[in-house]
C-alpha cells in the first residue's frame, strides 16, 4: 500500500477514536462550506451563467439617458431609434420593442396575454429560430400589413395542444384578426419582460409616429458585428448621439446613449448585495477555518508524544507534517458533503431574503461548477485547518 494510503488509514482510525472532536470539526466547516457553496450557487445563476442564446455576450441593450443629475430614462425615441438603425455601423442587427397586453376571444373563454410588440430583427438580435414557422418579414411592420402574430411554445402547447397545422389559423386579438405565422420557443431569461411573453406582434408606426422624438417609448436590443466590441460601439454611439444633438437640439441636447450587455442590465440591481453577501460568507468560512485549525492544533498539542515516538521510529518531519494535513481534508471532505446538504436549504433561505432583488424565475440548481467549488473551497478549509498546526 502507498504512503498515502496508510496515511489515510491512519486518519481514518484516529478520526474515529475522537468522535467529538470530528463531529464538532465536521459540524464548523460544514456551515461554513455550506453558506458559501448556496450562495454561490445563487450568484452563479444570477452573474456568471451566460444568457441563453448564441453568443450571448454579443447582445447590448441601448438607451438614452438625460443629463445629469436626472436618472437615465432605459429607453429610447422612435426617431432616434430609426436614426440608429440608419446611421450605426457597429451592430448586425437592431430591434426595439414595447409590452402590452392583448385578449385572445374566439373559440374557448376569452384569456388575457403577455404580449410584445417588436420592430426590425428582433429574433435575428437574439439569434434565435422559431419552433414552426417563420419570424416577422420587414414589409409587416408597416401600417395595414401588421396583421400577423407569433406565439409562444408555451402557450402553442396550452392553448392549441401543439397543433402542427397553427400556421395559417386566424386569432382574434383585442378583437381583430391576426393570422399565425410562427411559434417561438421559450426565451430562458429570468427578468426579462420577452421572456414572459405569450404573442408577438409587428410594431407598425405611420410617418407621423415614427417622427416623434422627445417621448422615449422603446426598449432597443442590438447585436455587435463580429470583430466589434462593446467600446467600440459604444464611441460610435457616443459619436451619433451628439450629432442629433446638434441636429434636433429641443429634443436631444445633452442626452447620451449607453451601450451596455444585455446580462449586465439584467443583473446589476442584484450585483450589489450578492458581492457583499459573497464577501460576508467567505469571512465566515475563515473563521470556520479558524475555528477547527484551533480545535487540530490543540488536538496535535495533546498527541505531542506519539508525533514524538514517531520521529523516533523514522517518520520524517514532512511525513509527520502530510499525516495532520490528511486528517485536517479528510475533515474538510466530510464537512463538504454535509455542507452541499445544507447549501439546499440555504438556496431556499437566499431567495428568500434577497426578495425582489433576485430576478423572477430563477433556476438555481446544483451542477458540475457548484460541485467543482465545493471541493475547491473544502481543500482550501483543509489546508488552512491543518497547514497551521501541522506547521506548529
């Protein structure tokens, strides 16, 4: 048997002859271990999963915002949109929405719906391909030809039972008929308003309408060329926003455009509090640490005699050193796995506490990266917990 074998066999034995001593050093790392691993868990849903669509990094969120000390309105004009569209050279597609509600009658009990009315790619921003069908064509979002609709899986499978013959059907909506064109899938982005989405129609604006410049109506989604990157597109932007400035002075003096990540916009009410939640439970972990490297340093105070026999046997200071870091991972190992029992209620706990900070819907759940920082963090308790004493 390897040295490190008998190592862990020795551990194994002694751990047992000391039963409080490992249950109260088990108990410590595990709160510590297990705080930390929950609220990674929430963080890592909320700030490092990346959203779900194809290269998501790539999609920005544009809007404009006044001069200071005003706060930035999260939204822009139909003008400026279209003098956007017209005038950037940075992005390959760009959309802008609005959210509303519609009422679909016919056929069953009238039900109220989620809806969205978009304008330009839309769908190309977010790279996504409908379920059935196809997405909206440029000619429908013009006056008289926005007759269309696209619906949601969700409600394609509630409603119409996943009926593959949909395309085509008429739907009366807000008491007008739409014909269906496309299903959609499910847009997996927590916080979202697209993602609670039922139908989506053109927006379909007279010349008039598209003309207005000092009312800020629209949400504006836009997806950087590839090559170019956010600074980029953001100088660009600076560059058009004052250009209209100078232009149309009654309406955009000293507005900016800010060019920001979709996920960041998304996560930057939360952002805050979970860095300094983060910052509060990795404290906590250290004293854990701090705690069971006490409780091992006057366990290895009392066992001074058989380190001392051992030497005499042969046992080298290193080996003597690796049996007490052994013992102090097999502890930390033993506190991981109560600690991921723990994290599972205090996920519930977090959620809880953090209210509406969080983004409605989140999915936090265990994997591979919560699973690889649990040990990460475990080793780490076991090192800090034994190095110390074992040093000593």
């Amino acid at each position: 048997m390897t040295t490190v074998g008998l190592d862990l066999r020795y551990s194994l034995r002694t751990l047992r002859k000391s039963p409080g001593f490992a249950a109260a050093a088990i108990g410590i790392l595990a709160l510590g271990i297990g705080a930390n691993t929950a609220l990674f868990s929430v963080v890592d849903a909320v700030l490092l999963r990346p959203l779900d669509f194809p290269e998501p990094e790539r999609i920005m969120r544009l809007e404009e915002a006044p001069p200071p000390p005003a706060e930035s309105f999260r939204a822009a004009s139909p003008a400026d949109y279209f003098d956007w569209r017209v005038q950037s050279h940075s992005f390959a597609a760009l959309a802008a929405y609005r959210g509303g509600s519609l009422t679909l009658t016919g056929g069953q009990e009238p039900e109220a719906l989620t809806a969205a009315t978009v304008m330009g790619d839309f769908f190309s921003v977010l790279a996504i391909q409908p379920v059935l069908g196809r997405a909206f064509a440029p000619g429908e979002e013009e006056p008289g030809h926005d007759d269309v609709v696209i619906l949601s899986q969700s409600l394609w499978q509630s409603r119409f039972g996943s009926d593959p013959q949909i395309l085509g059907r008429q739907l009366v909506l807000d008491g007008r008929r739409h014909t269906v064109v496309g299903v959609m899938p499910a847009l997996r982005v927590a916080a979202w308003y697209p993602a609670l989405v039922k139908v989506w129609t053109p927006l379909a604006w007279n010349a008039k309408e598209r003309a207005v410049r000092g009312e800020r109506l629209l949400n504006v989604i836009a997806r950087l060329k590839p090559g170019v990157d956010r600074r980029q597109a953001q100088a660009e932007m600076a560059t058009l926003a004052a250009r209209l400035a100078r232009q149309y002075p009654e309406a955009d003096k000293g507005w900016s455009t800010i060019v920001q990540p979709l996920h960041d916009y998304l996560t930057e009410r939360v952002r805050p509090a979970l860095f300094l939640l983060l910052g509060a439970v990795a404290f906590v972990l250290l004293i854990a640490c701090a705690n069971v490297a006490n409780l091992v340093l006057v366990r290895t105070l009392g066992r001074s005699k058989e380190m001392a026999i051992r030497g005499t046997l042969g046992a080298s200071r290193g080996r003597l050193v690796r049996q007490l870091v052994t013992e102090a991972l097999l502890l930390a190992l033993a506190g991981a796995v109560l600690g991921l029992y723990l994290a599972h209620f205090g996920v519930a706990l977090l959620v809880g506490f953090l209210g509406n900070l969080l983004p409605q819907g989140l999915d936090v759940h265990l994997d591979l990266r919560i699973l690889a920082f649990t040990l990460g963090i475990s080793l780490f308790a076991g090192l800090a917990a034994g190095l110390a004493p074992a040093w000593s």
